[in-house]
C-alpha cells in the first residue's frame, strides 16, 4: 500500500468524524441496531417457516437496510461536514477498480479458506448463507456498508490520521462488522483495496461497484444450486481442477492487481487534494 503524505495539515479536532474510538463504537451501533431490529422480525419468521410460507427474505432485508440506516443516521448527525463523495471520476477508473477487486478475492482465497473452522459456525454458515440473501447481498449491502465504513468512517479517518493508519483502521472494522471469522478475515482485505480506491479517487461509486462486484460474484452459486453457499471453501480452486494451472492463475493475480495499482495512480494524481484529507 502507498504512504502519501497529506497536502494539507491534519486537523484532529473533534469536528472529524470519527475518530478511532468513535468508529469502534459506531459498529457496535450497528450491532446494537441490529439485534433490536431483528428481534421483533423475529415472530412472522418463526410464524412463516412453521407454516410453510416462504418471505423470499424480506424480514432479513428490512432488519438490515433499517439497522444500517439508524447507524449511518447517527453517524451524520455528529460529522461537521455531512456531505458525502460520490464525486465524478475518470470512467476507466471502474472497470480497473472491478478487474482488481477480482484478483484480490482470488489471491485472498487460499489463505482464508486454509483457516479450520469449528463444526458448529460451519452449520450456522450453511443456514445463514442462502437464496434469501441474495438481494440483502448484492444490492443493499454495497451502498449501506459503504455509505457508512468509506463515505464516513474512512472519509473521517483521513481527516485525521495518515492515509495508511486510516486505510488499515478502517479495514478492520470493516472486517470486525462481518463478525463471522472468515469473512471478517475476507472482508479486512477487501477492505484494504476499497479504502485505497475511495482515498485516491474521493468518491463512493468506484467502491460501491467494487463491492457489488464481490458480492455478486459470491452469489452466482445460488443460481444453479438450491444449498446454501459454502464460504469455506476454495471455489477457484475446484472449478480448475489443476494445481499448477491455479498456481499460474494466482500468480497472473498479482500482476493483474498490480497493473489495476499502477493504472488507478496514474487516472487519479491530483483526486486526493480535491477534499480536505
């Protein structure tokens, strides 16, 4: 990752928010929110399932769209600049940003899925990740969790920090927010490429893309399969059938991610300067 220096002073007044602290507290909003939302939602599931009616995921989706939208409420409401960047940039900058975010989730898999895991989160894994969750996936989750861990936590961390404390600070909550080990694990480093393509073009949409695009991709399962996603494992790997054909494919990644690095710098030299970070 880059280390740039900020163009201008750091300002670590309590009118940027969050601070750190302030970001660890915001997840565990989230989570709060999460649980009071959920909680009521809770009787039509168990109603419905008892009964053989199918809500398509509804309740989920209501729960999650209603908990971020408190959080990111309470968030704004304490930032001194309530704006949020979803600023134009340079159009070659998406498709870059989307072909890196694929070779990141193919250089991450091996590691992530050599990580043992007990039999118990197996199960609940194997229940929570299903069809159901497809729309709360692929639609709602790259626009809240980005509206609330770049476009407020990061934008804030910026305004605070050096761009490689905030970057790598930001990721974690980010990973910490999935809770689940594995994905929290998938998510830090994922959270790491979207925090350095949010801090150098200063603007949601290339992130939000860069978020769909996983997502959407780690729901394509669901479409020719009725069982629940298996995160655990090593999807790439299995569709190759090849060790040594999989080893030239991660190492084609690194390349890959290295080109989409050198690419992006060069479409955006002067994006960072356009916000007071």
């Amino acid at each position: 990752m880059e280390t740039v220096t900020n163009t201008t002073p750091l300002d670590t007044t309590a009118t940027n928010y969050p601070s750190i602290k302030q970001g660890w507290i915001l997840i565990l909003i989230l989570i709060g929110w999460t649980i009071a939302v959920s909680l009521p939602l809770g009787i039509p599931m168990y109603l419905a399932k008892e009964n053989g009616i199918d809500l398509y995921g509804i309740p989920e989706f209501l729960a999650y769209v209603l908990s971020f939208w408190l959080t990111i409420r309470y968030a704004q409401k304490r930032r001194s600049d309530k704006t949020l960047a979803f600023g134009v940039v340079p159009v070659a900058v998406y498709p870059i940003a989307a072909v890196g975010m694929l070779a990141i989730g193919v250089l991450a898999e091996p590691l992530i899925t050599a990580i043992p895991q007990p039999e118990w989160l197996e199960k609940a894994m194997e229940e929570m990740f299903n069809k159901k969750i497809i729309i709360t996936a692929v639609l709602a989750a790259p626009i809240l969790e980005e509206i609330l861990l770049r476009g407020i936590v990061l934008d804030g961390f910026l305004k605070r920090y050096s761009p490689t404390k905030a970057i790598i600070w930001s990721a974690v909550l980010f990973g910490v927010m999935h809770l689940i080990p594995l994905q929290a694990l998938n998510a830090f480093f994922l959270g790491l490429a979207m925090g350095w393509v949010y801090y150098r073009t200063c603007s949601l949409w290339p992130v939000i893309l860069m978020h769909f695009v996983n997502n959407a991709l780690s729901s394509l399962s669901f479409l020719s399969d009725d069982s629940s996603i298996d995160i655990s494992a090593n999807t790439t790997r299995q569709l190759i059938g090849n060790d040594t054909t999989y080893g030239l494919i991660l190492a084609a990644c690194v390349f890959v991610l290295w080109g989409c690095y050198v690419l992006i710098n060069r479409l955006t030299p002067h994006r960072i300067a356009t916000r007071s970070v």
